[in-house]
C-alpha cells in the first residue's frame, strides 16, 4: 500500500507541475499545500480513527465499532469529500487567508482561497489519493483493481469478432479526424474554442466506446471480448475518474483574471 511519501510526493509534484503550466498567479502554494495536505492525510483520518480506537480498551466495542464506521466512511474517495468537505474547505480557506496575513506561505496572486475554491481541492486530493491506493494495495487485488482486469477477456485467446473491428476502428478514425479538424490551419476560432471542441469531442467518442464495451461485456449471452484481450472499459473509467478528474477539478480551483475583485480576500 502506498505510504505517506508517496502520496504527498504524487500529489506535490503535480501540484508543482501544474503551477508550472498555469503560472504561479493562477494556481499556487496555497492550490498545491491544500491538494496535497488532502491526497496525503485527507481519507487517511478514517484509518486514523481507528487507529486511535484501537488503544481504547478491548471491552468499549462501541469505541471498536466507531472506530470501524470512521474507517468505512471516511476512507472513501466520495464520502471523504461529501462529508467533511465543506467543514474542512471552510478551515482551509480560513488558514490561507492567516497564512497569507502572516507572512508564511507566499501566494503570488495576493489573494486568499476560497470555500468553493478548497473545496475543488480537497475532492481532487481524495480522489488522487485512491488513485495510488487502487492501484496499489491489497497485494494487486483490491477490488477496483480486480474490476478492472475483469473487463478484459482472459478466458483462453479471445476469438476476433469483426464488430469490433469495425466499431472500434470507426470511433478512433472519428476521433483523429475530428481532431485535426477542429485543430485545422486555416480556422477563425480562438484556441480556448477550439480546446473545448477538442475536449467535447474526445468525451463523445469515450462515452461511446465505454458504452460499446459494457453492452459486449454486461449485455451479451454469452459475454463478448470488447477489444480482443483488452480491459479498455475499465481502464478508460478508471482514468478518467482518478486521474483526469482530480486535475480537472484542481483546474477549476484555479484563480481566474477578475477573482480577486468578485470572491477573493484582496490582501494588497
């Protein structure tokens, strides 16, 4: 299982990374301290509470039983944000502004985070944080992991089924060709339009190669290889839920050109 350096390196190098891009005014220290303090610790509180009921005497099974609950609900990718969310967005955004007063964690923008602006970081660094832990505890066989291979064929070598073929085939050429298409030389639209076209496009095209995988998979008798061998159903969800959406939503927390004078605590 991965252990506190991991986590917080994961979570910190991206967050760098990503200030990197954006630039330091848009999404800085506070962006990254926030991110990482809650894909390093954030759903680790309910191992932490049970860790902590665990010295309480063996005859309080109700400490024992707590101790549990906290561990079941806590330690979720989606109820660690649910439930604490907004409480410790509201401590996070009251931090960054006395840290920002006090002179101890720069920010480049002079403005303080926002609730809504901790919030999106704190549901990113939980789901992050399960991002390695999906993939890497329980020996290889935690029960994401093992969803996960289980949309792939493994039962002998997968017999050739034309549909795919050509319904795979079809979406990738329409996904190459549109991209060029909307990316084409000669084109009147800003970048910003075309970035959203581009993005709108490869979510169309994923929504219907999941949807192809999971009737081949879930609806057909006998079940069907999607793609040969290849767990792509599971591997698209995965990524796009672990991976492409903590950075979405860590883009969405970034500070826009006019927030400092519409949400943000101006400190100049």
């Amino acid at each position: 299982m991965p252990g506190p350096g991991a986590h917080l390196l994961y979570a910190l190098s991206g967050g760098a990374a990503l200030s990197r891009l954006a630039g330091a005014a848009r999404f800085g220290p506070h962006h990254c301290a926030v991110y990482a303090a809650n894909a390093f610790l954030g759903p680790d509180l309910g191992s932490f509470a049970e860790w902590l009921a665990s010295f309480l005497p063996s005859s309080s099974s109700a400490a024992a039983a707590v101790g549990d609950l906290a561990m079941g609900v806590v330690h979720h990718p989606f109820y660690y944000p649910l439930l604490l969310g907004f409480p410790l967005a509201c401590l996070y955004a009251w931090l960054s502004r006395r840290l920002l007063l006090a002179g101890v964690l720069d920010e480049p923008s002079r403005v303080a985070l926002s609730r809504r602006q901790c919030f999106y970081l704190i549901t990113a660094g939980s789901l992050s944080h399960f991002f390695l832990d999906h993939l890497f505890e329980e020996n290889g066989h935690s029960t994401m992991y093992t969803w996960i291979l289980s949309t792939g064929w493994w039962v002998g070598r997968a017999p050739i089924n034309s549909d795919a073929v050509v319904i795979v085939g079809l979406l990738c050429i329409c996904l190459v060709l549109g991209f060029v298409y909307i990316n084409r030389v000669k084109h009147e639209k800003s970048a910003t339009q075309k970035s959203n076209q581009s993005f709108f496009l490869i979510v169309v095209i994923a929504i219907l190669y999941c949807m192809w995988c999971a009737t081949q998979i879930y609806l057909r008798n006998p079940p069907q290889p999607a793609i040969g061998e290849e767990a792509d159903l599971g591997v698209i969800i995965f990524v796009a839920i672990y991976l492409f959406l903590p950075h979405g939503l860590c883009a969405l927390s970034m500070n826009q050109n006019d927030y400092a004078e519409l949400e943000g605590i101006q400190l100049r």
